[in-house]
C-alpha cells in the first residue's frame, strides 16, 4: 500500500512521531539493560564464590594428604625403634642383617616421606595465600555488586518516569493522526516501533533503502500520507528536506 486514499497528514507531525518512538526504543533499551547488568553483576559473584570454595577444597585436599604422609611417618618411625631393639636382641647374623636392612630401607624411605611433607607444607602455604587472595575478590566483588544494584534501581525509577512521560506525550500526538489511518499505524507501530517511520533520504526510504519514485515524492511533497512499497514505513521528509 503506496498511500491511503490520499488522506492528508502532516510532514512535522510524522516527524515528531518518529522522534518520539525513537526516544521509546532508547528507553526501553536503557530500562531492559538495567536488569541485564544486574544479572551480570550476579555471574562475577557467583565466580568469585565458586572460586572461595574451590581454593578451601584445594587446602582442604592439602592437607589430608600432608597429614597421611605425616601419620605414614610417625607409623614407620615407630616401626624403626621396634625393629631397632629387635636388632639387639638378634639371634644370628642372618636376622641382625635383615632388621638392619630393613632399618634402613625405612630411614630412606623417611627421607623420601620428609621432602614431601615439607613440600605438601609449602603447597599449603601457596593455596591459603590463593584462598586469601580469592576470598579478598569475593568481597570486592560483593561490594561493588551491592553499589551496582542500587545504581540500578536508582536509574530504573528515573527511566520508568521518563518512559510514562514521553508515552503520555506519544498519545498526545497519536490523537493528532486521521482515524482512517490511526488503527493501521497503531498495528505497524506495535510490531515494527520506530522502524513503522522512515524519513526520505536521497530520494529512497530511509527504512530499507528502497528507491521512490518521482510520484511517491510528488505525492509526499503535497503533504499525502505514502508509506514505503518496500517495508510499509510510514515516508515523511526530514528537516533539511521539508517540502
């Protein structure tokens, strides 16, 4: 549909319009981020606590392992003073040299078992500075989740009135369009929002870049409701091109 049976509507009041439902599309934006950024802010939270719980369960695991190394130890030191005072009494050479070897098949072994634990001990020290630092992020981010979410709600009730406010000026101007044509722009408004409005640039629709003809701008410069044969915008002339 080209035109609507030549009903007359005026360049400046599409115009106004437009800008109107643009500044509806920048608000609803504005007002749809708010809970976005909120929703944001939650998934650092959640991380960060994650990563609180991940680095207390490596320092958890640490320490299990550090403390059955330890317990292996104290288990095998024990066992060394036993097959120590075996190796006093021993009946023959052939088990004095059994319990001596295996004394110091143990003492070796303890060796071993106190590098790891000095090692485990160290590793410990590494993961509770990790928790510190981890635990140290979860707080920040808490904080600045906290500041956010009041900043937000700050701005929700700002962009809520400033969205009553140009809504009511939209109707003011909606009751201002012919009722021949009202029930069609409201449908096209609904579904399309500012995209239902193009203005004319260089002799194309603004919308969809469809080329006009010498008639659609003829028709426009006369002040006759045309819509794009292309995407049905509602045409106007924009500023520097008023007819």
């Amino acid at each position: 549909m080209s035109s609507a049976s030549k009903i007359e509507i005026s360049t400046e009041l599409l115009r106004t319009l437009h800008r109107i439902h643009r500044q509806l599309t920048d608000l609803h934006s504005r007002i749809d981020r708010g809970p976005r950024q909120i929703k944001a802010g939650e998934t650092l939270v959640a991380k960060a606590t994650a990563d609180v719980e991940s680095a207390r369960q490596a320092i958890k695991a640490a320490k299990v392992t550090s403390d059955e190394k330890q317990l292996q130890l104290a288990t095998r030191e024990a066992r060394m003073k036993e097959l120590q005072a075996k190796l006093n009494t021993a009946a023959s050479n052939r088990e004095f040299n059994t319990l001596k070897d295996q004394i110091a098949a143990d003492e070796q072994a303890n060796l071993v078992q106190s590098d790891e634990i000095f090692e485990a001990l160290e590793q410990i020290d590494v993961l509770e500075k990790a928790l510190a630092e981890a635990e140290a992020e979860l707080k920040k981010q808490q904080s600045e989740h906290t500041v956010r979410v009041k900043e937000v709600e700050s701005k929700q009730v700002i962009l809520k009135d400033d969205l009553a406010g140009v809504e009511q000026q939209l109707a003011a101007y909606e009751a201002k369009i012919p009722a021949a044509v009202l029930g069609d722009y409201k449908r096209i408004t609904s579904a399309k929002g500012e995209d239902a409005l193009a203005p004319v640039d260089e002799n194309s629709c603004g919308g969809c870049y469809q080329t006009l003809t010498t008639q659609h701008i003829e028709t426009l410069r006369m002040s006759v409701l045309m819509r794009c044969p292309n995407c049905n915008a509602f045409l106007y002339f924009p500023e520097n091109l008023s007819p």
